[in-house]
C-alpha cells in the first residue's frame, strides 16, 4: 500500500503503474492482499453519501469501483503471482499477456490530489462550472458554481422541482460534473 502523503515515493527505475481489475466490492481485499506479498498498491477513494432504508450515510468509496493501481518493474517483481491474489480478477494486460501500464502522470496526478487518504476532486472549480454533489443530503444532483468564498464553502444552483434552488456545501463534496 501506498502510505498517501505530499511528495509519495517516486518510481524507480523501471518501475510503472498497472491496472489491477478486482472483484465486485473487494477493492480493499485485493489491496491488503497485494501488500501482504509486498507490492506497493494505490487505491484513490473519495467520501461519498450513500442512501439506504431513508438513511444517510457518509462513506469511502473507491474512485474507480473495482479498479486500484499496482507498482511492479516487470523485469523484477513477480506479477504473474498478481492474478491469482485474493480480491483480484485479473491484471489489465495486452493482447500478448503482458500487463499494459498505466499513461506516466496519471497515478501521479492521481496521488497530488489526496488530502490524507482520500482524494479531492475540487480543484480548479470556476464559477459556472456543471458540477455533482457527493456527499450530503444533496447527494447526486448536478448544479452549477454560482460562488466559490475562501472559507472553503461552493454557492451552488440545484436544479429542484422545475426552479434553481440555491445551497451552500463545502468544496470537498463536489466535483466537476462529467
């Protein structure tokens, strides 16, 4: 596992980064698995609101469900052992066999953006902007960035019943809208 801080370790030599494609909901087993064998795994997360039974609850959920991010030097580690780890599906690999690894700076860009363990996906917010709510009793609806304050609070129009309503969140539970 990655310990997720500001400056986290590099690659090295003829490291990459690899897609690893878990089992439904056993994210975090694959990943306690592939570190118990000592291969340095990232899995982004990010707080989300889940609603079940007219509850609300904030949780950690993965970025990419069923996805999480392995570093291996191909020449070195043995990733074969990979696929056959607790948790995990399969490697993402070519049509050859071979792992296809992950474009350079997108883990890394992946690992600027965390805050503790979880990702922040509030960066670069402009007003205007078609963003989703992730968290709150908002959660899932799509607005728009009327405001942005330095106290860390968006100004956000929802669309609700036919009128803009607008509602104040903090800048983590949104993210830009796809």
């Amino acid at each position: 596992m990655i310990e997720v801080t500001a400056g986290s370790p590099a690659l090295v030599a003829d490291e990459r980064w690899f897609l690893v494609h878990a089992l439904s909901k056993s994210e975090r087993k694959a990943e306690f698995h592939l570190g118990a064998q000592g291969f340095k795994t990232f899995l982004p997360q990010v707080q989300k609101t889940i609603r079940h039974a007219r509850q609300l609850k904030t949780v950690r959920a993965p970025l990419f469900p069923c996805y999480l991010f392995v570093r291996l030097n191909l020449d070195r580690d043995r990733w074969l052992s990979v696929r056959s780890t607790v948790g995990v599906a399969r490697l993402v690999t070519h049509h050859d066999g071979r792992p296809t690894p992950v474009p350079r700076g997108v883990v890394e860009a992946l690992l600027e953006q965390c805050v503790g363990s979880l990702i922040r996906l509030d960066s670069g917010l402009v007003t205007g902007q078609r963003i989703r709510v992730l968290s709150g009793p908002f959660a899932d609806l799509i607005g728009k960035v009327e405001r942005l304050d330095g106290a860390g609070r968006v100004r956000v129009l929802l669309e609700l019943m036919g009128t803009a309503v607008p509602v104040s969140v903090h800048r983590s539970a949104v993210a830009p809208a796809a």
